[in-house]
C-alpha cells in the first residue's frame, strides 16, 4: 500500500542538468502531461537492432522507466534486462503504448502475459501499480483527492493521494475500507475522500 527546464545538458550519468536544476530522463519521461495522448515515438524501431548494444539516448528512458521503478524486474534477466527490453519494446511499439498514468499498468499486462510470467512476482506489479498511481496524483487536475488501483491477482490494493491530503505515515480510514474484487485485470477508482465512504465503483484501465 502507498502511504501515501532551458537549454539541457546531457552527462554521461544520465542526468539531464541546466545550472541548479537537474533531473534524470525517467523523470522527465514520466512527467509528461498525461492529458495528452502520448505514443511512443521510436523511429527505425524495432528494425535498428544496434540500439539494443548500446542503449542510445532515444531509447534510455524507457529503459529507466522500466529498471528505476522496479529493479527487481532484472532478476527475470540478469544482467541488465536487455531482452525483456527488448520484448516489452516491440509489443509496446505494436500497440502503441501511452505514454500517460497507465503506462506501467501496461507494463503490467505485458508481464502478466508474457515469456516471464511464470517469475513474475507480485512485488513487482505493484511496484509498477504504485508507479501509475503516483503519475496520476502528479497529473490529475480533477476533483478527485486520491486514486486506488486494484488487479486480479492480488486482494491488496494500492492508494495515492494529492499532496494536500497527505498526512505522513498515519493511515486513512479510506484504505481500509472493504473493496470488492477488481472485475477486470487491473482497474482503478478516483477517490473523493479520506473517509471510508470515498471509494463508488471500479473503472477499467483503458
């Protein structure tokens, strides 16, 4: 459970830096408005096989976001992940991943079905799961306070809440409250208050 830029350089540690202000490329990739319909943009993909040698600048933040989110994703192929790498890419190339606050709910899809499945962990979902509810609470711009997600392999879920209504480690009366099962693989319900009574119904991950 979740308790819940100028002109860039770029040094070789692959931190993106202007004077004071820096930030790494898998946080400026998930920073990316997810109002708009982002798609992935890869040219020459899958064809240039030599990006997968060397990992060139296009293609290094969709290996952070993979790799930064949930290391443990690197037990399945050790040592620096480039086949599921270079598996995920091309079923994400095929259809067109977004790039919005459910891009590492699609990542969870793909595990789940996937040559991995069998060693996928549930660790590893939800590191994925708290990954998309955290982009939601940095692009929402609705009345909702938080948002829980919820995916069928599991009877745990996962909240996250606007930073207004975060309260440090203390508990909310909201993530306990009772849920029924998610009716898809992964869903998802905007939250509308800290109370138990917060939560209305489960809606599908697109």
């Amino acid at each position: 459970m979740l308790q819940s830029a100028g002109q860039l350089s770029e040094p070789s540690d692959g931190t993106l830096a202007s004077g004071d202000f820096s930030m790494t490329m898998m946080e400026r990739f998930t920073r990316a408005e997810s109002r708009v319909s982002y798609r992935l943009p890869f040219p020459d993909y899958p064809s240039n096989a030599r990006s997968f040698v060397h990992l060139d600048a296009k293609l290094l933040p969709y290996w952070h976001a993979l790799f930064d989110v949930c290391p443990r994703l690197l037990k399945l192929d050790p040592p620096e992940g480039l086949e599921i790498f270079r598996q995920f890419m091309t079923w994400a190339y095929g259809c067109q991943l977004a790039l919005d606050w459910t891009f590492h709910l699609g990542v969870c899809r793909w595990l789940l079905a996937s040559d991995y499945r069998e060693l996928v962990e549930p660790e590893q979902i939800e590191a994925m799961m708290l990954a998309a509810a955290a982009r939601w609470v940095a692009s929402d711009d609705s009345p909702a306070i938080g948002i829980v997600l919820g995916w069928r392999g599991s009877s745990e879920h996962v909240f996250d809440w606007k930073p207004r209504i975060r309260q440090g480690a203390r508990p909310l009366a909201a993530e306990a409250e009772e849920l029924p099962p998610a009716p898809w693989d992964f869903a998802w319900s905007p939250l509308s208050s800290t109370a138990g009574n917060g939560f209305r119904r489960w809606l599908r991950v697109p």
